[in-house]
C-alpha cells in the first residue's frame, strides 16, 4: 500500500510509554485490508479537536483518495509520522464498539496464522452495514386492488406475485431470491405498478431464551456433568472436554451449562461444525428455552447477517449458534463457548485466513476468560492430549440415556462375501438389511461418497475422463445427467464420443458412489420406499429438515447418504446400519486418515439403536485386521486413541510435534516450481540448536493442479516447543515471491492435498 500521509506505524513499546489519561491526540487505526502492515499495529491518525475516541471505537478515516472504516486499535499513535503529515480522523461511527477482548483476539490469531492483522479483522467486521446505525428497511407488497392480468405476467413476474400473495413484505433482493427470479423482475414489477414499496421497522430484538423453561430431568451421571459444567461459568478461563458415547445426552447437559451462563447475564456461542446439523438443534433449543437462538453461518441474507452482528455487538443476542465464522462476531459479555463436535476436519478453515476453529475457541476464551466446553463422543487426539497432560478436565457420560444400548457392530470380511458382479452389497448385509424391514424398522446404507460412480472410463480404449481445471477425475451424478469435479465444480455432460480415441461405444462407470447404491436398492427391494441424502441431492437446510422429519415419521424405510446422515441425528426406529466401504477414508491416506476414519465410522454406527430397540452395524471392509476396524469392533476406543497417539509420538507428529505447511502455487508451472525450489533451498534447515526441524519437500501436490493452478508443496517438522512462526516469519521475508506466485501458509494443516 503506497500512501503519503497515513504513514504505518512503528511497533509500539507499550511498556515504555505512559498511558495517555487526557484525551488522545492521534491514534492508531488498523483497517480491515487483507495486506500485510509493512511495520506496528496500524496507520497514525490526528484526532481532530471535540472527538473523544476510545480504543475499539469504530471510525472513519481517510486513505489515499477513499475513506475506510477501520478501528482504534492503540490511543497516542506510534508518535512516528510528524505532524504536518498526519491526516484528520474524518467521524466516529455510532456503532458498539469492538470489544478488547476480540481485539487482543485479532491479534492473536493474525500472529499465530501469519495473516495479516487486517485480514483478520476483516473476519470481524464482516458486515460493513451493520456499523451503520439500523435504518428502516424498504419493502415490497402487491399492490392492492391492481390488476396484475393487466400486464399480461411473464411466467417469472407469475412466479413473484405468487410468492407474494401469501407471504409478508419483503425487501426486493429478498423476493427475487426466494422467488428464484432475477432482481429486474421485481423492479420491473416495481416501476410498473403491481408491486409497492412499504417501509419496515428496523428489526426487533431477538427474543429472550428463558433459561428455567424446560429443564430436562437428568439422570444422575448427567446431572453430575452439568453441575461440573454450570460451576465454572463466571469462574473465568477453563477448558472441559464432555466426553460421551453417541445419545448419552450431551446436548442436555451443556444446555444447564448455557442457562447458568444467561442467568449471569452473559453471552452464549455455541459453534456446529455443520450447518446440516442445526434444524434439529434449533429445535431441541427451543423446546429447552422458548426461542430460536440467533444464527451465524452461510445460509443466512445480508440483511439478517446485518440484524445478527449488531444484535450480538449490542449484546442483545444472548445464545449464538453459528459456523466457525461466529468467533469473530463482536460479543461485548461473552460467558461460555461451547464447540460440539469438536473433533469435526470442518472446523479448519482452509481459504483465505487458515485457522482452526475449535484451536482458537480455546484461545478466544482464555483471552476472554471464560469457561469453553468441547464436546464429542470421539475426541481428538489432540484434545485428548490436552485431558492428559492436564490443561482441560475431562467430564464423560459413560452411557447412553435411559438404558438404551450401544449398538453391537460386526465386520462382514469381503473377501469370503464378495456381492454379485457389479454390485455392492453383501450376501449377508442384503440379509439383515432384508430382516431389519421385516421387522418394520429402518435401514441406514453409509457411503461417503456423492454421485453415481467415482470414476468414469471409455469402453473401447479405458481413457479415464478428467477435470480439465485439476487433478482429479470426473465423478458421474446420473440423477443430475452431468460429470462433476468435485475439487473445483467443473461440470459437463458425458460426451458422446470418447476424447481420446473418439469411438462412440460409451462409457463404463467403475465403483460406486450414494447413487449407485440407491439403484442395486431399487433392484433388491423394489417395495421398500428409500431416501437419498447426500448434499447434492438436496436443496438447502430447509430439504435437509424436511428429509429429516420424514424419516422420523417412518415415511422411509431405507435411507442411503453420505456424511450428511452420520452427524447427531435421532432416529428412533432406525436399528441397521450397513457401512458400504468401511476402508474408503483408510487408502492413501494422512497423517490423521485413521482417527477420521474412525470417528466417522464410529458416529455413523452411532445412528443405530438410539432407542429401546437395539442396533447393529455391519462394516463392509477388506481389512477386517486394520486397527479402526478392530477398534469398531471391540468398542475400545481408548486403546484406538492410545495406539494412535503412541504412533504420533514417535513420528514427533501433531499433536506431539508441530506442523506448517507452504502451498506455492501460480497460473506458470515453470516459475511456481523455481520459487518452489528456491524456497527449499533457504528452508531453516539445521539451525544451531534446532537440529530437529526440519523441512520436506518442494514436491508436487497430490492435487498437481487446481483450478488452473501448478502447486508444490513444503512442510515444515518441528517439536512442540519451536516458535514455528518465528521461524516461518524469518524464512519468508527472505524470499523474493514474484507477484504471479503465490505463496499460503497453513500452520497446523489438515489437508495435505
Ligand atoms: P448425544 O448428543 O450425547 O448423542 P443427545 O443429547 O442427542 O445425545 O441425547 C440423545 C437423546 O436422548 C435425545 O433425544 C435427547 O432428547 C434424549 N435425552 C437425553 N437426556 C435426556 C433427559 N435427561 N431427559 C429426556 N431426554 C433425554
Ligand atoms: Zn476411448
Ligand atoms: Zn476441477
């Protein structure tokens, strides 16, 4: 960034400068820009004469020929830029101000990613509306008594006045969205009179959960949990795990954790790994406290993330569920952070800022210091390192809740009950599949794999059809009459002729994927009514609950899907589930291929039997003497996670050691790999006193190429006490990166692809 005026500041001494009690005047601003602070903190700023700023305070300043939104990050400025340089703060905004303790937060997280600080403050003023006071809110409604006919509607102009007949008004962006229907229909309906403007009122607060409704009555090893739970909120920074089997009523007991916190007047954030999984929690939530919680997440519309972010930053939103993104909502009192699921891949954040969700939670709430609950009925191991060597207390629910059983799992051995050429049932999994709707009860097929089949090959010369964009074959979606990448979304009809060798005789699907499966179902119980739920196949959360409901209400008989079915579902009657492939997520696997596998598997099984009928899973596998299968099996899991965890310690592997890893990529494969390679060649290599670190690579990655991108990888060993960061910093600012190169760092990663 070139700019005269606004000069950055130096790095502040904190220690050395005496807190300025009389008003401050200069400040230092950091601005939401996603590039690195050539020095400090910010950029200097005069405040002019009668402005009283604080830090956090949100202001308006100038930068160049713009004017930027940013936040007082230090009073006194860095001293650095003389006067006669210093440009004017042009307004203070009148908006809640970013609290200290997501400030220092930004900070944190900025340093330990190595992102740029404004990069990560990007992330907490994600909503630049919302720091605008709340403003009345144009709506649109067909106007009465006009004659819609007249105009002789456009199917698409049919369609919103439709949708607008029995729905309240809406703003225009809002109608032309649900309506599916371009924003210059509802203009065009606008300016010709069928439809006019009303104006709401700016959005009511969000209703008060009522933290006594409903308790639950907990069984005594719950109630236990819960008091363990509810006694560290308001007792500053503590981490627990809640470790429970599947359906031992983990969420009950962190709701008595949730209501001692808004009896204390304090915030609740509660982060899912999975927006999939909410429909259901909401519900259960408001059976427990008479409300809907605010929600944070992808799903919602611009004008509900603006009413969301300022409600929190108002401190009016007392319980937010939300997405990895809500650690950076602006709460003013938070009290408690609750991550479910905390063992969950999709926590990390693998685009732009690279971050672990769960990681920082801990970290924002030390920051805060609040209590913070992680809950999964598969740790990680790296939570679980932490219950060992004593940073967080482990509170366990051993079983499940009213006596229902764990289900009792088996592996059926392929090799001795291989299924009938080209198809993928076993004998004796169609058997009990069979049994289970005999007995009027419900069949769940697992296979974590969207689409019909997984590779797709030419008949006359097996040329095998692959994305133009990536490295990485093109997966048929026959439901969708289309070949899709699955990296990068690349889609298109089955050719008619093959590109290679141009015969027409077609093509041969090899392996199965969910679609695939729902077939051979069709052909074995052509009777039986099914289900697929895989997240191509539904349309959006409202599908997902609506597929949900009518498998609770026995509509279904055998539901087929991929991950989206493993996660915190409660279906009563279903009492089968069969596992397809239970190697799959083993092959080829990294370092954390057997932990995921296992946790998958292990909630998937969970599914079965979560009532007073008892259930079975069936794991298809080739392997039945890997250790995940033998660990499903014997239902040992701490002699999986203890075996796992010796594996990762004698590798100095997370989270026994530490990893970074580099991703070099950029449109010219020649320069990527000389900037690859000049790296490599700089890596801290055998530094004095630092022996054991070290740096594999340059190598192409799995995916070689990308969306059109040459990638290399480096990755960086180091043992847990190496400032990884320093390190990383150092060896960075060395390299030249030309611009068309770029260079991403990913401390901690989980894709090693
Ligand atoms: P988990 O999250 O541990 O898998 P859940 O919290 O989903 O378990 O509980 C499983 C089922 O048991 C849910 O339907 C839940 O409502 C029910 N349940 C758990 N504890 C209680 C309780 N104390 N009273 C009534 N129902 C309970
Ligand atoms: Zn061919
Ligand atoms: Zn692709």
């Amino acid at each position: 960034m070139t700019n005269k005026t606004a000069r950055p500041a130096a790095a502040p001494q904190h220690d050395l400068l005496p807190l300025p009690d009389r008003q401050a005047d200069r400040v230092t601003v950091l601005l939401p820009l996603p590039v690195p602070l050539p020095v400090g903190e910010g950029y200097d700023y005069r405040v002019p004469a009668g402005m009283d700023l604080r830090e956090g305070d949100i202001v308006e300043v100038p930068l160049g020929k713009r004017h930027m939104v940013g936040v007082v990050w230090r009073l006194g400025g860095s001293g650095e830029v003389p006067e006669a340089r210093l440009k004017d703060v042009a307004a203070k905004l009148d908006a809640p101000p970013l609290p200290e303790g997501l400030r220092r937060f930004v900070s944190w997280v900025a340093s330990y990613t190595l992102a740029p600080p404004g990069a990560v403050l990007r992330m907490a003023m994600s909503v630049p509306a919302a720091l605008e006071p709340p403003k009345p809110v144009v709506a649109y409604e067909a106007t009465p008594g006009f004659d819609a006919e007249a105009l002789r509607p456009t199917p698409a102009r049919r369609r919103v006045l439709s949708f607008l007949a029995d729905t309240p008004p809406l703003p225009a962006a809002e109608i032309a969205r649900q309506a599916g229907v371009s924003a210059g229909v509802v203009k065009g309906l606008a300016e010709a009179g069928a439809l006019r403007p009303v104006l709401l009122p700016p959005a009511p607060p969000p209703p008060l959960p009522d933290p006594d409704l409903k308790r639950a009555d907990l069984a005594p090893d719950q109630a236990t949990a819960a008091a363990a739970l509810a006694e560290a909120v308001g007792q500053g920074y503590r981490a627990t795990l809640l470790d429970g089997v599947t359906g031992s009523g983990k969420t009950e007991v962190y709701f008595e954790a949730i209501a001692a916190t808004l009896k204390a007047g304090e915030q609740v954030l509660v982060l899912l790994p999975e927006i999939a999984l909410t429909p259901h929690w909401l519900e259960r939530f408001e059976a427990r406290f008479g409300c809907r919680p605010t929600e944070w997440h992808s799903e919602l519309t611009q004008a509900q993330r603006r009413d969301n972010w300022r409600a929190v930053a108002e401190g009016k939103a007392g319980i937010v569920v939300g997405a990895r993104s809500a650690l950076f909502l602006s709460f003013p009192n938070l009290g408690l952070i609750v991550v479910d699921e905390e063992h969950e891949s999709a926590f990390k954040q693998e685009e732009g800022v690279t971050y672990h969700a769960r990681d920082m939670a801990v970290v924002r709430a030390y920051l805060a210091k609040i209590p913070i609950v992680l809950v999964s009925a598969t740790p990680s191991l790296e939570t679980m390192a932490n219950v060992e060597n004593g940073r967080y207390q482990r509170v366990s629910l051993p079983d499940r809740f009213a006596g229902a059983a764990l289900p009792m799992i088996q592996a059926i051995d392929m090799r001795a009950h291989r299924p009938p050429q080209g198809r993928w049932l076993s004998p004796p999994l169609v058997e009990a599949v069979r049994g289970t709707l005999a007995a009027g009860e419900q069949a769940l097929l697992f296979l974590n794999r969207r689409g019909y089949a997984p590779l797709t090959l030419c008949g006359a010369c097996g040329h095998r059809l692959a994305c133009p964009n990536c490295t990485a074959w093109l997966v048929e979606h026959r439901l969708a009459g289309r070949l899709q990448c699955h990296q990068c979304g690349h889609t298109e009809k089955l050719p008619d002729h093959c590109p290679a060798c141009d015969s027409d005789e077609g093509f041969k699907a090899v392996g199965p994927g969910v679609e695939r499966i729902a077939e051979e179902v069709m052909q074995l119980f052509p009777d039986a009514r099914f289900a697929l739920i895989a997240s191509d196949t539904l349309g959006g959360p409202a599908a997902v609950a609506e597929m949900l409901r009518s498998v609770r209400d026995r509509e279904v008989d055998i539901l087929i899907g991929t991950q989206m079915v493993a996660k915190g579902h409660h279906f009563p009657m279903l009492t089968l589930v069969g596992v397809v492939d239970a190697d799959l997520g083993l092959v080829g696997g990294d370092l954390r291929a057997a932990e995921r596998t296992y946790q998958l598997l292990h909630q998937v099984a969970g599914r079965a039997g979560r009532a007073e009928h008892p259930g079975r899973v069936l794991l298809q596998t080739y392997d039945p003497g890997h250790k995940v299968i033998q660990a499903l099996v014997e239902g040992d899991r701490d002699r999986f996670l203890e075996a796992e965890a010796d594996d990762r310690r004698r590798a100095g592997m997370p989270p026994f050691g530490r990893l970074a890893a580099l991703i070099i990529s950029g449109a010219d494969k020649n320069l990527v790999e000389a900037v690859a390679l000049r790296l490599g060649r700089s890596a801290p290599r055998n530094l004095p006193g630092q022996t054991e670190v070290r740096v594999l690579g340059p190598a192409p990655a799995p995916f070689a190429v990308l969306r059109g991108r040459h990638r290399f990888r480096l990755l960086l060993q180091a043992p847990r006490g190496v400032n990884v960061q320093a390190l990383l910093r150092h060896w960075l600012a060395q390299a030249q990166i030309p611009h068309a190169v770029r260079v991403t760092v990913d401390i901690d990663p989980y894709s090693f692809l």
